[in-house]
C-alpha cells in the first residue's frame, strides 16, 4: 500500500508539473476582412437625425487591439435617392452622421467605399410597439428565490414582428441580447424578460426593444447562439464567421462581416425593488 501511495503521489506531482508546460500554438493569419458596425437606431420620441457607423477590420487571434478603418467613404441613400453622407471623426474610424431622416418601412442602401473596394447592403427601417410596463416577480428563476424582471408590450395583430431585446444591468458589465418573432403571440400583450440571476434590490436596468427585419433576426439569432445570449454586443465583431448582408461589390470573395440594420427602438429604465 505504501508503495502504490508513493506511486500515486509521484504521478500526480509529474502530472501537475506538466501542465505548466507552455505550448505555443502556430496559426495562420488569414488576410483581414472588413468589419462593418452599421446599427442605424431610431429611439422613439426624438428626431433620429444623429446615426454613426463604425469601421473595423478582424485582426489576429493573439492581438489585443482592433484596428481601425479611417479614410473610408461612407454614406446611406433613401428610396428617393436622397443620400446622408457620414464623415470621419478624426482617424477613429467612426463615422457621424446629423441628417439622417428616418422613415418607418423606408428602404434604405449603405455603401462603404474604402481600400480600392466597394461594399454595399439594402435593408427596411422596421418600427417597435411601445413598451407599456415593467413588472418585478420576486420569486423568480427555477429556485423561486430570483428577482425577474418583464417587460411588457402589446404585439400589433396585421402582421408580422420581429424584435431584438437587450438588457444592460448596473452589476453587470456586459449587456443581454436575445431576438423573438410574434409567431405563437401575434396581436397578443407579451414581454420580454431578464436574464440576469443576480439582480438586488437598487440595482438599475436599462431595457431596449428594437424592430427589426426577418433577415436580421435570422442572423441575430445565429450570432445570439454563438455568443452564448451575452456576448459583447451584435454590433461588434462576431466571434465566428457569420455573414451578414453587407456585400463587397468589387471582390465578391473577400466579404466583409457585421450587419446594417435599421430599427426604431422604445427604451425604458427600471431600478430593482
């Protein structure tokens, strides 16, 4: 007995040593592709007129910084071919707009020209029913014992929706997205919920409901799935290769990632009780 305890101890301190060993992993970096943060968000109650767009490309997987895509030529036309040029803010690679007007159901292109490439994408400016309340359940989650929080709105009967939710909570650093369709709650009340399990009493939460196409649902729901419901954020870099609608006109081969998307949003905020 002694001896195998001896044994037994010898193997496990190799086997700790071992795993100390530093293994240096070889991977290939591929070309970078464009990353393209176009969320055009239309809050309701103001005017809509401020949008920004964000250009990013992917970058190695050992890199702590992104890089940025300054110089770019950046603008979205409207139906009636009314164009609102977005400018550069000084080499940040994010791109302003301030007369931007949004019209519900309006089609609307973006087109990036940037690195001898010229990138486009078409999508409908969707609209959102109004968030009506927020409710606060106490006895929560499977244990009963987690605050919940719901908010509430009423589905429009005549056709069909899509909605992006997201949740930003003060004891947590990363936001909640997840998508819905109306499918089984058409031109019903329902809500959308929390999904944080560690809420108290003063924290605060900011809720958002987006409109949004069915395309754009269709990839959220992919990008939602990857990101396991709380990655940081659908308008960032995905973590894999999902493809969005914006398209490289000049090099079909070389896409570029990330999504333009257009959506009124109702935003409430709400503190624990």
């Amino acid at each position: 007995m002694k001896k195998i305890t001896l044994f037994l101890v010898l193997l496990m301190a190799v086997l700790a040593s071992s795993c100390e060993d530093v293994i240096d992993v070889d991977l290939d970096n591929a070309p970078p592709k464009l990353v393209v943060e176009a969320a055009i968000n239309w809050k309701k109650g103001t005017v809509g007129n401020q949008q920004k767009i964000k250009l990013t490309t992917t970058t190695g997987f050992y890199s702590n910084a992104i890089p940025i895509v300054s110089g770019a030529t950046v603008s979205i036309k409207n139906s009636a071919n009314v164009v609102f040029t977005f400018s550069e803010m000084a080499n940040t690679g994010e791109y302003n707009c301030t007369t931007f007007v949004p019209i519900i159901n309006e089609t609307y292109t973006l087109t990036i020209i940037s690195n001898g490439n010229t990138y486009t994408a078409t999508e409908t400016l969707k609209a959102v029913t109004s968030i009506t309340k927020i409710v606060q359940n106490n006895k929560g989650g499977f244990t009963g014992t987690d605050v919940e929080i719901k908010t509430f709105y009423q589905d429009p009967p005549t056709e069909t929706n899509y909605y992006l939710y997201k949740y930003m909570y003060s004891n947590q650093v990363k936001s909640n997205f997840y998508v819905d369709q109306d499918e089984f709650f058409n031109g019903n009340e329902f809500f959308s919920i929390s999904q944080n399990d560690n809420l108290k009493k003063d924290d605060t939460i900011e809720v958002s409901h987006f409109g949004i196409s069915k395309a754009y649902y269709n990839y959220m729901s992919i990008l939602v799935s990857i990101a396991g419901n709380n990655g940081g954020g659908p308008f960032q870099s995905p973590p894999a290769t999902v493809r969005g609608n914006v398209m490289n006109t000049t090099d079909t081969a070389n896409y570029p990632l990330g999504y333009f998307s257009l959506s009124e949003v109702d935003i409430k905020k709400y503190t624990v009780e």
